[in-house]
C-alpha cells in the first residue's frame, strides 16, 4: 500500500526555471497556434479577479473548498486556500497541504505517461490493435481498436462498464470491460470513455509485469518527485484527505477512491485512483512543461514524445486530442477564452483541474472536492474552471 507523507508547504520561488516561448503544432488539423508570451514580474500581476470567483464559489456553496494555483515562467505566481476540506460530519479548514481524489487526472498524468513510456522502449506501436496483447479484448468487433485510438477516446468505446447491476471486484471488472460492445464504429467519433483507461492500466501491468500503482510509483511518481501522492492512500492519511461524496451504504468516502468503477475494482485503475495534492501537481505541471520545451528536468519522457501526447492525435479535425491530454474537445472549458488552442489540459469530476500553456509557459490547477457532501453542482464546477482560467490569462497578461 502506497503512504503518503507529511508535506512542506511550497515556496513563491519553487521550480524556477529558464522562461521560454514554445512553439505548439496541431499536426493533424495542421493548425499553429504560437503566441509570444508576455514576459511578467509578479508585481505586475494582478490575481484579485480569480480570488474573487473562488470566494464567490465556495460562499454560494459550489464548492465546499478550493486549493488553486497559478505557475508562469517557472514560479508559483499565485496560490490561494479558500473555505473548508470537509463539511461534515464538522467543519475542517482547507489547506494546501489536503490531498485530493484526482478522479480523471489520474488518465492524463499517470496512466497515458506510463503507456508512453512503454512505448519509448519499443513494447509496441501506437497503431497496434489492443487485441494483439491482449486478445479477450478482440470480442464484439473490437479486433480493429488501436492503442492510440484508446488514448484519444476514438475507440468507439461506451462511456463506463454497465454500474445498472450488482457485480464487484478487479476480475469481474476486466471480464466486462474486454467484452464491452462498441457505441460506435472504430475511429469515427469521439467517445470520452473509462473502459479506454482501464484497458490502457491493464495495458501497462501486460508490458511491465507490474501492477499499475506499483509502476506508477515507481516509474512516474517518483521520478518527478511527488512523494505525497499515489494509489490507496493509507488510513493514517485520511484526515489530510478532502471527503467526497456517500457510496451506495451511505458510508462517507475519504481516502477511497469516488469513482464507483475504480471501486469496485478495488482502488487501482487507469482511469481513477489517484491522489494528489497541490505541491505534488504543481510539480508535476511545471516539470512536463519544461520537458516539452527542452529544458532540464526530471519528467520521466523524452522531449519529443511529451510534445507528440500534446499535439492533436485524433482523426479529423474536431474534437482535438493529444495521448490522454484533452487540447479541444467540448471538456476543454477549462482553457477559458484566452489560453490558446494549443494549450491543454484535463479534468477529473470530483472537481479537480488542471491546464498548461506551453506558449507562455504557465499552468491553472484548481483542486476542489464539490461532490462533498452531495454531487449537486457539476455545471457550476465547469462555469468555475472557466472563469479562473480566463481571469489567471488575464493576470499573466495574455491576450485572445
């Protein structure tokens, strides 16, 4: 079982770094979007709009709490801690040392770089069929799937496995999902899918002969230095640990994963289980920016196959999708209307964000847990992530 330890609180100057302009290609629109970033002391900066959208949002109740941050040009220029962890059973304070259920980051930041990885070693090809590796997987007129089409959720894959009846366990899981029935044909719509994710988890345990928190540990957390995050978080951590919602016997979640798939499967899958906190994902942020720019850092990938997951991937020319990174499909109000199309992100539904411009070299993460105590507010969580992206461009001193 993964531990996560105690936490020292970041510094204004933590990660700083050579600033840079990267160039961003959509490869497959054949689009550029290259915008020279203004170049910003902190006192220039002015954050007191985004304050104020997350002071209203945890005042109206959208939000029990928030932990946000705002990094350019290598610095933290921005945190803010506003309202509480946990609501009930009693009100506890929001810290920047709570962790977070990461819900659907878990796809973009750990599973998709563990694939990745994977595929630096020569394992496979990107437009391999999945059922080469693993042939259950071949059932209901999937033969034809490809490992890239999972990665950007072209597969033709349903949304989840069916949660309508009453099954549990890791086995069961992997039973349902290799015989899931395609909603679509291969590689002719957008499908934002779980069983995408958690095929790519089991990808990554046939390749490395490892479970996939293991690797993860091992071979993403690690490296990059986010030492208080991972897999099953361990019950001495819970009080550090936001609350989330109420599971099917009305037993409150802390330290369990909210997704109800990723739960019964145990706690492990490639699509959910991961918790992280705002030291350990600004981290995280500013060191896979600085490898797609080619400066030095300790992010577990070649330059070049960072910029390839960032870059549209998909077929056609909508919906765009880099390997496991959302660029611009409909999920992408988080980039709000400044960030540029070339900039990008991802979302986890238990109100946790983060999105990164190469092009000025910055990144918003907003950390919430707004289905606690009740999942009553996902509109207001999209409005939320919006707005604090387009007032943080707007701070940076960037322009539409």
């Amino acid at each position: 079982m993964n531990r996560l330890p105690e936490i020292k609180t970041v510094s204004r100057r933590t990660l700083l770094r050579q600033s840079s302009c990267a160039g961003i290609v959509l490869s497959t629109a054949g689009l550029t979007a290259c915008s020279e970033a203004r170049k910003r002391s902190e006192s220039d900066m002015v954050f007191d709009p985004v304050d104020q959208i997350l002071r209203d949002a945890v005042a109206k109740g959208d939000v029990p709490g928030v932990v946000a941050a705002i990094g350019h040009n290598g610095t933290i220029v921005h945190r803010a801690v506003m309202g509480h962890r946990a609501l009930v059973p009693a009100p506890e304070a929001e810290t920047w040392e709570t962790r977070f259920d990461m819900a659907s980051l878990t796809k973009a930041t750990v599973t998709a770089p563990s694939v990745m990885q994977l595929w630096e070693q020569g394992l496979f090809q990107l437009d391999d069929p999945v059922a080469r590796y693993l042939p259950e997987f071949a059932q209901n007129k999937k033969q034809d799937v490809t490992i890239r089409q999972l990665l950007t959720h072209f597969s033709g894959l349903p949304p989840d496995i069916d949660l309508a009846e009453t099954w549990k366990g890791r086995s069961e899981a992997i039973r349902r999902a290799m015989g899931a029935r395609l909603a679509a044909p291969v590689g002719t719509k957008f499908i934002y899918s779980d069983i995408n994710f958690i095929t790519l988890g089991l990808l990554v345990e046939k390749f490395s002969g490892l479970t996939l928190d293991v690797y993860v540990a091992r071979h993403i957390l690690a490296p990059v230095g986010m030492t208080q995050s991972g897999f099953l978080p361990d019950a001495s951590l819970r009080p550090l640990i936001a609350p989330t919602a109420y599971d099917e016997a009305h037993v409150p979640l802390r330290g369990v994963v909210h997704d109800p798939t990723a739960r019964r499967m145990g706690g492990v899958a490639g699509h959910a289980g991961l918790f992280s906190c705002a030291q350990d994902m600004t981290t995280y942020a500013q060191s896979l920016l600085d490898r797609r720019a080619g400066r030095s850092s300790v992010y577990p990938l070649k330059t070049e196959t960072v910029r390839l997951m960032t870059t549209p991937q998909q077929p056609g020319t909508q919906d765009f999708r880099g390997l496991g990174w959302d660029i611009g499909s409909h999920y992408a109000t988080p980039r709000g209307d400044i960030f540029p199309l070339g900039s990008f992100g991802h979302t986890g539904y238990t109100g946790t964000s983060l999105w990164m411009d190469p092009a000025s070299d910055s990144f918003v993460l907003i950390l919430t847990n707004r289905v606690h105590p009740a999942d009553t507010h996902g509109k207001e969580i999209v409005r939320l992530r919006h707005d604090v992206a387009t007032a943080a461009a707007r701070a940076l001193g960037l322009t539409a």
